[in-house]
C-alpha cells in the first residue's frame, strides 16, 4: 500500500525530478506537478478506504458472528419445529419472489399495450392524410416505418403477454402451496415463526453490510488504478525529458511537451 509520506517512483523518475527542480533555468514541465497531485491524492484515498474496507469487514463479521449465535439459540429452544416447518418459510419466500416477477410482467405487458395502441394511432393518423398533398415516396416510406414499429410492438405485446400469464400461473401455484403447508404445518410454523424472523431480520442486516463490503473493495480497486496510472504517466514525462534532452532539439531553458491524449 503506498503511504502518503513518500511516493513510490523508480530511481530514474525520481532523478528526473530531482533535475526538473533544481536551478538549472529551464522551466518544470507543468504536468508534473498536476501528476504529483493526483499520485499524493489516489494515496491518500487508498489509505483511507482501505481503513474503512478493514473496519466494514468487521462489522460484516460482528454482525454474522452474532447472527449464528442468537440463531443457535433460538433453534434450541424451538426443537424441532425449525427444521419442520422449513419447507413452509421456503415456500413464503418462493411465492413472494414470484409475486413480485408477475408484477414486473404485469407492468411489461402493460407498457407493451400502451405502445401498441400509439403506434395503432400513428398509422390511423396517417392513413387519415390526404397522400396527394405529398410526395408520393415519402408517404409511403412513412407508412413502411409505422407498418414496421406496428409488427414489431404486436410481437413485443404477444411476447410480453406470455411471459405475465406464465409469471401469474407461477403465483398462484405458489401460493397454493403456501396455504396447503400452512394447514399441515400449523403448529411448527407458530413454533418457529420468532426464529425464522429473526433470520429475516439478520438477513437484511448482513446484506448491506456485505454491500457495504463490496462498494469499498470496489473504490479501492478504483483508487489503485488512479494512483497507478498517475505513476505511469510520470514515468512517461520522465522519458521525454531525457529524450528531448539528448537530442537537444529544444531551447535548452524552456522545455515543451505534447500532452498524452
């Protein structure tokens, strides 16, 4: 990890800019600077998000190490009736996800429905035009886009509607179940129910953290790249320094670069 007290640059850069500083009358290439800048800033954000991903990481492990304590606990209290009436709490959170995709295929096919019929609209609108008042090729072409968006919205509104009358069928099968369970099962169900929602509950809890967890690995992924990249680009200038300067095809106090697109 690099450390926001010093900068991690090979000796040829470092003596590049050891030069580029000192009174020699030429004039520091502005880039430098700007990359120094952005190398001591990805540093620091390294540092500071590595601390945080270190710290949101224990939190994750306080919170699922007491999870599977209170968890344990409950179970030993409520015998057998967890494992009993598992295939209920199963069956709730099915049916509840399958509710929720018949939903999304409702408002689908809904939207496929409300295109249709604007479409549908359009080419009555058009068809209502007196053809004579245009260019004939115009028109026509006109007619082909709106015959062609007409196909393609009935196709998108069959298709749609397929996949809610599968989606709502899904639901309602699920749902038969849930019910069938909930009679069979009754008592383990009423038994187990403190435990099964707190394992809800935990769950919820752990699922942020864990995103949490995965937008910190993710910002220091990011600040490493950064922080690399503004190395590379120093390490470049650093290059065309010596370059230029043994080839001394410049005036020797002001020395010029292109910038690197």
């Amino acid at each position: 990890m690099p450390d926001q007290s010093e900068l991690h640059l090979d000796p040829h850069t470092t003596d590049t800019f050891s030069e580029e500083t000192d009174n020699n009358g030429e004039e520091v290439d502005p880039r430098i600077q700007a990359e120094l800048e952005k190398l001591n800033q990805s540093s620091a954000d390294i540092n500071r998000h590595e601390t945080q991903l270190q710290d949101a990481r224990q939190r994750f492990h306080c919170a699922l190490v007491e999870a599977t304590a209170k968890l344990v606990e409950l179970s030993k209290k409520t015998g057998k009736a967890v494992e009993k009436s598992k295939p209920y709490w199963e069956a709730c959170s099915t049916a509840t996800q399958a509710q929720l995709e018949a939903h999304d295929a409702a408002q689908d096919f809904e939207k496929a429905m409300d295109i249709l019929q604007a479409v549908r609209d359009m080419i009555s609108t058009a068809q209502l035009r007196d053809k004579h008042q245009l260019d004939s090729d115009a028109w026509q072409e006109m007619l082909d886009h709106a015959t062609q968006r007409l196909t393609e919205a009935e196709q998108t509104k069959t298709s749609s509607e397929l996949v809610h009358q599968v989606a709502v069928a899904k639901s309602t099968l699920a749902m038969s179940l849930v019910k069938h369970l909930e009679k069979k099962l009754r008592r383990a169900i009423n038994k187990s129910k403190p435990y099964f929602e707190l394992k809800a509950k935990y769950y919820v809890q752990l699922d942020d953290l864990k995103k949490d967890v995965d937008e910190l690995q993710a910002r220091l992924s990011r600040d490493k790249d950064e922080y690399k990249t503004a190395l590379g680009n120093l390490e470049m200038i650093s290059e065309q320094i010596h370059e230029c300067r043994r080839s001394s095809t410049v005036s020797p106090h002001v020395v010029l670069f292109h910038y690197r697109n």
